[in-house]
C-alpha cells in the first residue's frame, strides 16, 4: 500500500475514533462535505491541508505518525474454521456485526443484551482472529478491509441463506424498501459488464456506510441488501424444456 494510502487510512480511524463525521470535519476546515470526501477519496493531502485537519480535529501528528509504521495487515475474508466459530456464538455473532457497523462498546450494549463482560470476551476473541484490534478502553480498531466479504459458500453466508424467509417475508413496500426480479438473456460480454457494475454498487454501499461511521447509531438504521445474480429458471420453465434441449439448440432456433 502506497504511504498516501496509508496515511489516508490512518486518518480516517482516528476520525472514526473521535467520531467525527465529514461533514463535521468540513465545518471545522470552512470546506464543503463534497470536498472533503473527495479529498479522502483521492488521497489528496498536502501537507497545509494535513496540518490544518490536525489542528481542526486534536490529532496529534506524531501519534498519526506512529500509526503509520505500526500498520496491521487488513483482512480480506476470514478462515471457515473462524466464521464456523462465529456462527456457532449468538453474542459472538451479534458483536461482529456491531463492529462492521461501526458501533462503539456503549452502543454494543445499549441495543443488545449483552453484559460487559460478555462484550469484552467476544471482541478479544475477534481480535484473535484478526477481525479488530482491541484498544484501551474497551475501543478498537476494525481490520477488514475495503473488499472484505464472507466466504461465497461458508458458514455465515450459509446462515443468511437459512433466514432467507424472513428476509424475504415481507411486501417491501415501506419507506426505503423496494424488491425487484429480473430475468434476462444476456451474451458473456454484456453479464460481465452487468456484474462489474454490481460489484460497484456494493462498494458504494460500503463507501456509505464507512462516510457515516461517525454519526451516531441512534441516527443510522440498518439496511440490508440482498444481492445475487445466476443462471436459472424457474422449474416450471426447466419442466417445460424439450428433452435434449440445451442452450446452444434454443439459439440455434432463434437465429433460424
């Protein structure tokens, strides 16, 4: 990772860690929140603008500094046996994704059930996996990554799938709900160009996600989004196919 990267990175968990936002940030700096997420986004730091967010913020630079000799390999996906042992622990589980979203220890409990003891043993335990680092205080420090996702067929995708039902058991028609289904024929190349642009719309979500990470939880509400893409029909189709029929003989048939 370049060192710009690095230092971008660093800033932005001390950020996290004071809970400022970048709108609160811009505020301080008398710039636009568009300019300061651009800055963040394109890595734009000269050294006046860097002397200016330290000065606006309390970060000491010798700390920031630090951060950036000390920096810890950021994870990727987890090892099944480690997202087997989180499926296995509700309060395991449960902590996790707090963490994912970004929520400090005090909210951890505030939402859920969860005895302070219980809480610090669930998050030393993520800190052994490599999930976050456990700070003083009860703070950490998440280590996953931009392009983290759960292992395609592991234990935690296959536990969403399970509550596939309840996801999907609803009209979807309440504010900020919506539902669609599409089938389409499409050739390779144009597929390719349809996933590229949903793996972009994931990042987005993720980039939003991480931009509001020093709002209060009490003003962020959960939204989950249900992604999937694949070759199928539905059996009332697949019955429906001549024997013998595959792909290739029906687009032999169109173009005739």
């Amino acid at each position: 990772m370049s060192p710009s990267a690095l230092l971008t990175d660093c800033l932005k968990r001390e950020l996290r860690a004071q809970r400022i936002s970048y709108a609160a940030l811009a505020a301080r700096l008398g710039l636009s929140t568009a300019t300061v997420k651009r800055m963040f986004s394109r890595r734009n730091f000269d050294l006046a603008r860097l002397d200016a967010i330290c000065c606006a913020t309390g970060i000491d630079f010798e700390s920031l500094a630090r951060g950036l000799g000390r920096a810890e390999p950021l994870v990727s996906q987890l090892r099944w046996e480690q997202e087997a042992e989180i499926v296995g622990d509700d309060r395991l589980f449960a902590t996790a994704v707090c963490a994912l979203n970004l929520m400090d220890f005090e909210e951890m409990l505030a939402l859920y059930r969860l005895a302070p003891a219980d809480c610090v043993r669930c998050l030393l335990r993520l800190d052994r996996m490599g999930f976050l680092r456990l700070l003083p205080n009860n703070r950490y420090r998440l280590l996953v990554s931009r392009t983290f996702r759960w292992l395609p067929d592991g234990p935690i995708l296959r536990y969403f799938r399970s509550q596939a039902g309840d996801f999907l058991g609803s009209r979807f028609d309440g504010p900020g709900e919506v539902v669609r289904v599409v089938n389409v024929r499409l050739t390779e190349a144009a597929r390719l160009q349809l996933l590229a642009r949903i793996e972009a719309l994931v990042a987005e979500y993720s980039g939003q996600h991480n931009a509001e990470a020093a709002v209060p939880s009490a003003m962020r509400r959960p939204l989950s989004l249900l992604v999937a893409a694949r070759r199928w029909e539905p059996a009332f189709m697949r019955r429906l196919r001549r024997q013998n029929a595959g792909e290739g003989d029906a687009q032999r048939r169109t173009e005739s």
